[in-house]
C-alpha cells in the first residue's frame, strides 16, 4: 500500500500498451490486458476511487469476458470489486460503467459485495 502512489501510474502505463497490443493482436494479449485493467482496478479500489475503478474494472469485465473458459476465473475477482464500487458510490459507479460498456449497472453488480476484493 505504501507505494500504491507510484504503481498506480505505472499500471495505467502498460494497460495502454496491452489495448495497444490487443488491437494490433486480438486475443493474443486477452488475458495480460484483463489482468493488468483489474490490477489498476484493485489499486484504485484500495485507495478508494471508486468511479476510476469502475472504468478499469469495467474495462476488464468487459475484456475477460472473452476470454476461454478456462481462464475466466478472474471474472470473480472483477465481479467482487465493481459490487463493492457500487455500494460505495451508486452513482457515480453506474455513470463509469455506461460510459466504458454503454450499459446500464446490471443487478448483479448491485448485490452486497461479498469476501474480500482480493
């Protein structure tokens, strides 16, 4: 936590490069750009940003998605945080995730979080 200051940046650095490479590779880099957008996630989770949160989580939600099932368990994880923004900023959670998918919070993400988000 003590360096959160430091990472956070670094982490928005290579999720740059991880779109980068995705739209110049589809799927080859699937899995390291859903991981590095929930890695952002969780720091900006920790450090109690909730609509950047959603963003990233929400970019990673949307990303893993497309994943194989095999390596979608991440999707948990990213599911446990985007509840736990919902519950601590409603709206301004529901203003990021549209503006990332163009959706509407769906229900499941308004359940109460549950265990830890990490």
């Amino acid at each position: 936590m003590r360096r959160l200051p430091e990472a956070l940046p670094l982490t928005r650095q290579a999720l740059d490069i991880f779109r980068d490479l995705e739209v110049a590779r589809p799927t080859a880099y699937t899995a390291a750009y859903t991981q590095t957008a929930a890695t952002l996630g969780y720091g900006l989770v920790q450090a109690g940003l909730w609509e950047d949160a959603t963003a990233a989580l929400a970019e990673a939600w949307t990303v893993g998605r497309e994943l194989p099932e095999h390596n979608r368990n991440i999707l948990g994880l990213i599911t446990r945080m985007l509840r736990r923004c919902h519950a601590e900023d409603a709206a301004g959670t529901a203003s990021a995730f549209r503006a990332v998918t163009g959706l509407d919070v769906p229900g499941w993400m308004k359940e109460p979080p549950s265990g830890p988000p990490g």
